[in-house]
C-alpha cells in the first residue's frame, strides 16, 4: 500500500510519496465528525477528486461514501447554500 514508483518518474513534482492525511494520521474518513470532510468538498459542494485532494485511491473511496453519509443525514451539503443577503 506505498506509492514509490512516482518517486523519480516526474522530478518537478515537490508532492511527497503520500500526501494522503488519512494515511498520515492513521485515521478512517467518517461522517459523524463531518468538519474534517469539509475541505474535501467543493464550493460548489461537490467531492473533489484525490488528484486534487492528495487522498489515495483507498481512501478517497472511504471518503465519498462518508460524505454520501453525511450528505443524507443533512450533515453536509447535497448543493451550495444560497446566501440571503
Ligand atoms: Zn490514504
């Protein structure tokens, strides 16, 4: 589960070998403490993709079903809130 072969194949990359933060933190993406998954969404409230993100494939997978949690319990955001001026 390590991503070493990018290593040397694009050298102007500055991103290191994992910049996925669950991986860093050792931690699962979960709906219940849905403000950690608030960077991960768009302005537009959209799931931004792991390109994007720095999340891996494993857990940007975990990570859109628990925005999709959260999403359905109202915890976060289906689309962008209207601001009423
Ligand atoms: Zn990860």
């Amino acid at each position: 589960m390590e991503a070493k072969s990018f290593e040397k194949a694009n050298p102007k990359s500055q991103k290191s070998v994992n910049t996925c933060p669950f991986c860093k933190k050792n931690t699962q993406p979960d709906y219940k403490d849905y403000k950690n998954l608030l960077p991960f969404i768009s302005d537009r409230a959209r799931i931004l993709g792991g390109a994007r993100t720095g999340v891996c494939a494993r857990h940007q997978r975990l990570l859109a079903r628990e925005i999709k949690r959260a999403r359905h319990l109202g915890l976060l955001p289906f689309v962008p809130k209207i601001l009423k001026s």
